[in-house]
C-alpha cells in the first residue's frame, strides 16, 4: 500500500507501546499493534476488530478496580487470525 501523502513506500513494525484515545480521559495503551510509516513522516497505527477493542475497555474500566494507567491491553490473534482473535487485559503494576 503506497503512502496517502505522498505515494512512496509505506514499512510495517511493532509498536510496543502505543497510547490510545478511547474516550476524552487518559489515553490507554494498547501493546503490539502495528504500526506503518513512511519517510515523509506519515504514520497510521493498525488497531484490529475496534469494537471488540471497546467492549473490553468499557468492561475493564467498570469492572476492575485500577487507574487507566495501570491497565493496557494485547491483541492475541486467534487460529484463523485476526477474525477470531481477541483483545486481552493487562494488568501493569508499577515498579517501585
């Protein structure tokens, strides 16, 4: 896929950490996405089956009784892949 801005090569990598604004609140992080960028500076992050990914924030954030910061979450993708993959919860304590 060629680059929108300026039609050049786009590469492919694993972001480790990459913050993501579910709502107007601290942005959540999301682990291993991908993420493809292009030298003129263009870059797009690849987030799999978004409304899965939603359904599991909100019910994390309900649910468990930690901060947005403690919290992050892994896509695992399933046997076929990413169809029947699923988005899972970790828990990050902090190092002291």
């Amino acid at each position: 896929m060629p680059c929108p801005n300026c039609g050049g090569p786009l590469t492919k990598g694993t972001v480790d950490q990459h913050p993501y604004r579910y709502d107007r609140g601290k942005p959540i992080l999301l682990l291993g996405v991908t993420e493809c960028a292009c030298p003129c500076g263009y870059h797009a992050v690849e987030i799999p089956r978004v409304g899965p990914l939603h359904r599991t924030i909100e019910e994390a954030l309900r649910m468990l009784r930690v901060k947005r910061d403690e919290i992050a979450f892994i896509f695992e993708h399933g046997p076929s892949g990413v169809e029947d993959g699923e988005w899972n919860i970790v828990v990050q304590t902090a190092a002291k």
